[in-house]
C-alpha cells in the first residue's frame, strides 16, 4: 500500500541539508545505485533503500497549520527487524512521522510505502472505553485473529480485567493498548512513548516485551529518552524541527544517549 500526496500546499521551506542523512545507496543527485545492499535487516549489512524497505516514508511534508512545517522533506525506508528508535526533542515531528508511517495520517507530499500489517500503540490509546479490559481482549481478539491473552498476562492486566476501560489509569490504559498492538503479530509495531506513565515495574516489562519483539519483527519507537531503551536498540534516527538530521546504528557508538544528545542538540 502506498500512501502518495500531490502538490497542494503551496511552495515548500527548502530543508537543511548540513547534517541530513542520505538513503543508503543513493548517490548525491539521488539515483540510486543498483550495487547497493538492500538488507531490510540492520544486522545483516548496510540500511535497506527505499524501494527495498516494507515499510518506508520517502520525502514527506507534512504540516497541520498555516504555522508551517511539522515534517520537511523526511526519508525513511524501515529496517525489516529490530528496534527502531525515532528521537528528538518535543516538537521536532517523531510522532507526526510515526501516524504518517502508521497511515493514520496522509503526508501532504511525498508518499509513505506499507506492504505488511502494522501494530499500533500511541499515546492516546485506542481501547474501547465502556468495555471491560477482559471485553476488550476478547473483542479485539475475535477481530483481528490474535491471541491477547497471553500478553495481557505478561503485563500483569488480570487485577483491572473486570474495570471498564474508562475508569483504568493511564498506566494501565497504555498497557491494555499495547497487549492488543502486539496480539495482532504485525509485520510492523509502532509505539509512540511506550514508557511514558508507567511505574517502574510496568517499565521493565513492557522493555522485556519489546526486546522479544525485536527477533521476530520490526518495533519502531518514537522516544525522548534513551536511556531505559538503549540496550535494545539497533538503529536510530533524529529528528529537529521537522527534519531528519541524523541516523545511526546503535552499535556504531560508545554512548547512544550522549550521541543522541549531540545529534539532536541538546544540553
């Protein structure tokens, strides 16, 4: 499936181009060299292309208001396995990238390429409020052919199993989410700040979850901070103000969060 967006919003702010990182393969007027390794797997070679990737974002614009860009001129073809982190400070467009990634919003140019199911876990998340967390699992299973089960077990949900989901907090809220993202076994799980809200416990077994997940698909995770994910990592891209300006493989640096910071320009 392919996401694609015509020229209808006028000229566009020329992006930077001092520190963009440039598709793997690619040449520097853009064409693409046919010897380059198209591995959809960061541990197996070099980052895959566009046209290699499942899952990719390819010069998206996108923006919400007239106050301009939330997302200028991005490219980002999707490792096919492993955890792939979107970093940068508030505001700089991880979350506008990961729903235009996720299809639940249309760039305004450029196109967004998904061949595979996708798995979602945002901030708000999308659980059916006046069912039953145990409703909700049996609901959502039945739909999608999944097996929630076994992951609401894993994340401890069985106290709140009889609480509508509209009186669970947000914690637990973010946790039922999340069980239904991963039952579904997509080919691709995005999740927007999955340790946001949660108590430490709640922390290291959503980490544990998502280090399972990273051998049998591509997990992509929109973060702030680093440090709780870093061991998991395997590539990294950075964003500020609405542009890539940096992208990595974790194992290429000694300090993945003091990397992240220079990157990204923080204190």
């Amino acid at each position: 499936m392919t996401d694609d967006a015509s020229d209808r919003t006028g000229d566009p702010v020329t992006p930077r181009t001092d520190r963009s990182a440039t598709t793997a393969g690619a040449d520097a007027d853009g064409e693409t060299d046919a010897s380059a390794n198209t591995s959809a797997d960061p541990r197996d070679g070099d980052w895959p292309t566009v046209a290699a990737a499942g899952l990719a974002a390819d010069g998206v614009w996108k923006r919400y208001d007239a106050a301009g860009w939330a997302l200028r001129d991005v490219t980002l073809p999707v490792p096919g396995r492993g955890v792939h982190v979107l970093a940068g400070p508030n505001g700089s467009g991880k979350s506008t990238l990961l729903s235009l990634l996720a299809g639940v919003a249309a760039p305004d140019r450029g196109r967004v390429t998904r061949e595979g199911s996708v798995g979602l876990a945002f901030q708000q998340p999308s659980v059916h409020p006046t069912l039953t967390v145990a409703e909700n699992l049996s609901t959502f299973g039945a739909l999608s052919g999944g097996d929630p089960e076994p992951v609401a077990e894993r994340l401890r949900l069985d106290p709140v199993r009889d609480r509508r989901a509209e009186r669970l907090s947000g914690g637990y809220r973010r946790l039922l989410d999340l069980a239904l993202a991963v039952s579904k076994r997509p080919d691709y799980l995005l999740l927007d700040e999955p340790l946001a809200g949660l108590d430490d416990d709640s922390r290291h077994r959503v980490v544990s979850l998502v280090r399972e997940q990273r051998t049998e698909r591509a997990v992509v995770v929109v973060a702030h901070r680093l440090r709780a994910l870093a061991p998991l990592v395997d590539t990294i891209t950075v964003l500020a103000d609405g542009e890539v300006v940096a992208r990595e493989y974790a194992a290429a640096v000694d300090d993945l969060q003091a990397w992240y910071a220079e990157q990204a320009g923080l204190d």
